[in-house]
C-alpha cells in the first residue's frame, strides 16, 4: 500500500514537472491536487504519517545519545587503564 501510494505521488509529481500539454492542463492537475490535499482523509494520514516520523526521529536521537555515551564511557576506561 504505501509504496502504491508513493509511486502514484511520484508519479503525478514526474508528470506535472515534466508535462507538454500546457498551461491549461497544469491547471487541471493543480486544481485536483488542490483537492486531494484539502480532503481529510488525506489529512489525517499526513498527520499520523508525521506523528510516526517524529516519534522515529526522537528514538534515534535517543539511541545515538546513548551510544555517544556508551562510546565516551568506554573511551575514559581506555585513558584511565593507560595512564
């Protein structure tokens, strides 16, 4: 599902950016996706999708805080067993 979702994305995107048909059907295509954007249901899997992001986002930080610790914690124990 989710990788239906982001071809379909990508490509509408390919097709706006690249389209020859001109102005009047870059018009269309906005206005449609306009619509699709403002749907609610669109809306709110925007908001989960960025929830999950965020929360993915915030365990990393902590896991490479912890392993920045870790690695400093082991670093004094090598300085302190060579002095």
């Amino acid at each position: 599902m989710k990788f239906r979702t982001g071809l379909a994305i990508g490509l509408g995107v390919g097709y706006v950016l690249g389209a020859k048909a001109g102005h009047g059907r870059y018009e269309q295509i906005m206005a449609g996706w306009e619509r699709v954007a403002r749907d609610e249901r669109v809306q709110q899997m925007t908001s989960k999708g960025k929830a999950v992001v965020d929360l993915a986002a915030a365990r990393a930080r902590t896991a490479v805080s912890e392993g920045l610790d870790d690695a400093a914690e082991k670093l004094r124990d090598v300085v302190d067993g060579a002095v």
